[in-house]
C-alpha cells in the first residue's frame, strides 16, 4: 500500500508485464503500437527486489542490534536507474511485426537500505549492495523497441515510469517484511546513462557540442585552457529553467546570444538525471585518447604539422602490429571496454614506446600513463575511500600534473580541443566522489551487461 495512494498510476494490484505505452498508444505512429515495448510497473517491480531482499534486511536489523519490532517507519531506499540503447536486435530470419532494428532497456538496482532510528541524526545502513555493477543485481524494468536516437518515442515509453517515479518520491510504502508492516520512502539517482543518453534526458545539445560537459558550463576552448578548476554547476531543475529561456527568449537576443546563455540547452529537459561521469565510458573514451596520442607520438606529429591520412594510416597499422605482436591485442573497429583496460597499462606504454624514436618523447609517455593508472582507481572502484585511499589523496594533484604535460609536451593535440570525458576525468572526479562516496558503484555496467 502507498501512502498517499499514487497519482497517476493503475490502481489494479494483481500487474504482470504491462504493455509499455501504457495508454499513450496513439502517440506514436510508425509500428504497430502494442509492440514497441513491455514493462514491469514501477511500483510493483521495487516491491518485488524488496520482498527479494526482505532476509538481507532482517539481517541488517539483526547485525545492528536494532529490535525489528521497534523499527516500522523510517526506512529509506536508494535507488540506481540505468538505462542504454542495445544497438542491432534484427530478427536475423523469421517473420515477426515491423519493429525498429534498435532497443532501450531501462533498469534499476537497489543500492542500499537505511533506516533512522528516534535519537538519531543519521540513518543507520542496514543492506549495501555488495557488487552494484553485476547484471544480478541489476532488475529490468522496461524493454522497448526504438532508437535511443529517436526522442519522441523514447519519451512518449519512459513518460509514464517517469510519472511514476515522482509519484513514488512523493510517498511511502507500506509493505510487509519479516512479518511486520514497516514504511519505505525512495530515493532514486539516475547515474547509469552513458553521456549521449544523458544529454538527451537532459535537453543538451549533442556530444560534438562546444559545451563539452554534462556536469559545468565550460566550453571546450576553456576547458582545454583550464583543464582542472572546474566545479559542478549543471542540474535538472537549472535546465528545466534555462529551456524556458531558450524557448521564450526574453531579451530578444541573438541565435547565438541566446545559446551562450542558456550553455547549450536547446530541447526540454525529460528526466532528471544525477550529475556523475559514468566510469566505463570514461575508461573507453581516455582509452581512443590515448591510442590516438601513441599513433601520433610514432609519428612524431608534434615536429610537424598536418601530416596526410595516408601517413596516419601508417602509423596506425604499425601501432596496432606491436600491440597484436607483443600484447597479443587485436585490432577493434571501436573501442570495447575490454580492450581499453589492457590498452591502458604500463606494458602497452613500454611496447609502444620501442616504436617511439626519441627518448625524451618516450618518457613522457610513460609519466603520462604513470599518473594515468594513478588516477583510474579512483573512478573505478566501488568504494575509494576504502580501496585505494592514497590514490584519492593524491587525486588533484595527479590530474594537475597530467594537465600540465598535456598542455606543455602533447600541446600539439590540445591546443583548444579537448574531450569530453578527459576533461571530466581531469576536473570533476574528487567532486563527485566527495559527494557521492563512489563513482565506480554508480556507474552503468551491471545495465551494459544485462544487455548482453
């Protein structure tokens, strides 16, 4: 039972797998609408992992010494929402409806579960998830057919799980567990979005955008120029605002006046998402950084300027030779996570630096990927704090020194560009972890899985 009773939601208890438009049916138009997508109903799918969940919790209760039968009200859930588009879903043969080539899956974790005892100032953490990145942990929610590129019908399948993740906020559950009817209000953080999903929920311009960045303001001139001093401006309600400012433009300025105000918000704002860098993005985007450098550094670009595609092309099926010859690293047509975690290691700086002519240049390389493999614990791991505390320490520190030998011996590549997750990586990481705890656990790996 929700107390007060939802807004905007069925009240028929016994739901299954519903039909995922939910009674928008008319709005979209191109498939036969019954379909495009199949959901759990919000409410009933958290209710569902807590019942899953009900001996961990008692257990909580029992390793705290909290008596169960005092503690009835004063729970609190924190929620993690994933959600990623799964490329080609074709029907390789067989004769099904006419339905889009591409899915979105949506899914939740539940990360922990506290509860605040009379007395008490702060909650008392009665059930963490132990591995917030494996698709176990990870419940599907809503599997639809469309493009993650297509924002109507992407909208019009998540509007109602949105309307009923507001009605959840705004409420309590009351449910039964270990025997006893106890209260549960929800919290819910929308971390486990890649970046181009992130700037569509959020109503920013695209990932090529000169506003570089889905946390600050920055462009990507600045951002090359100051590559570490920046700090998180960017929320929900702040774009909600700034799209009626782009849509009512009330100082009757210019197209770009306008722009430049309102930093790059040019479509309303869907979904509030939690402003966080998403960790295994982040290692496969500074992962194509860092292959591009090694292929420009056998070239000796920084001697010269524009050297031709077919010099490149060269260098590139050198790089890519020593690797698959002393790393036993195939070649990939995009970059996977798998090869950007050994792409990135001291071992793959050695063997590229035996094609690097100049000593000078090779040790630059090495101290670049030194501070590299400094920083990464601190975005991949679940806990920081506990697993690689000095790295954390030393974190500011790191990334000013990469800023600098980015911006001194790699001029030549970041003189005015930069990408966007090396600027994330570089400015806002120590930000979020203070604030978060954790980026790693928050990131979308165990929906990327699920995918698969």
């Amino acid at each position: 039972e929700w107390q007060p009773a939802l807004k905007n939601v069925s009240s028929s208890w016994d739901v299954g797998i519903i039909d995922g438009l939910s009674g928008w049916t008319t709005s979209v138009d191109d498939v036969p609408a019954d379909t495009i997508s199949r959901r759990f109903r919000y409410d009933v799918a958290l209710v569902s992992a807590l019942k899953d969940l009900e001996e961990d919790i008692m257990e909580g209760l029992r390793e705290r010494e909290l008596d169960d039968s005092i503690c009835t009200s004063g729970f609190t859930v924190v929620v993690k929402e994933s959600c990623d588009g799964m490329g080609d879903v074709s029907e390789k043969h067989g004769s099904g409806p006419a339905v889009p080539e591409k899915a979105v899956r949506f899914s939740f974790t539940i990360m922990s579960i506290s509860i605040r005892v009379e007395g008490e100032d702060d909650g008392i953490t009665i059930f963490q998830e132990p591995k917030p990145n494996s698709e176990l942990s990870c419940r599907p929610l809503c599997l639809m057919f469309v493009d993650e590129s297509d924002h109507e019908t992407l909208t019009a399948i998540l509007g109602p799980v949105v309307a009923e993740r507001k009605a959840m906020t705004e409420s309590r559950l009351i449910l039964s567990v270990g025997g006893l009817l106890r209260s549960f209000r929800f919290f819910f953080r929308g971390t486990g979005y890649d970046e181009k999903m992130v700037r569509e929920m959020e109503g920013l311009e695209a990932s090529g955008s000169t506003y570089v960045c889905t946390l600050c303001d920055s462009t990507r001139a600045e951002a090359s120029q100051n590559m570490v001093l920046h700090s998180i401006t960017r929320n929900h309600n702040e774009n909600l605002e700034r799209y009626e400012i782009w849509r009512t433009n009330p100082f009757s300025e210019s197209a770009d006046e306008l722009r430049d105000r309102v930093k790059g918000v040019s479509a309303k704002p869907f979904m509030e998402t939690q402003p966080t860098l998403d960790a295994l993005h982040c290692d496969i985007g500074n992962a194509t950084e860092f292959y591009k450098i090694f292929q420009d550094e056998i070239g000796e670009v920084y001697q010269r300027s524009n050297p031709s595609r077919e010099e490149r092309r060269r260098w590139r099926s050198t790089l890519d030779k020593q690797l698959r010859k002393q790393l036993k690293l195939k070649p990939v047509m995009r970059m996977n996570g798998n090869y950007a975690r050994r792409l990135m290691t001291r071992e793959a700086v050695d063997v590229v630096c035996g094609l690097v002519p100049s000593e000078e240049r090779r040790e630059a390389l090495q101290k670049l990927m030194d501070l590299y493999l400094q920083m990464k614990p601190v975005w991949r791991s679940t806990c920081p704090s506990r697993d690689c505390p000095d790295q954390l320490c030393q974190y500011s520190y790191n990334s000013q020194q990469f800023a600098d030998l980015l911006s001194t011996t790699f001029k030549y590549r970041y003189d005015g560009k930069i990408t966007n997750y090396l600027h994330k990586t570089l400015a806002h990481v120590p930000e979020i972890v203070e604030r978060d705890g954790s980026i790693g656990a928050w990131a979308s790996e165990g929906n990327e899985s699920g995918n698969k």
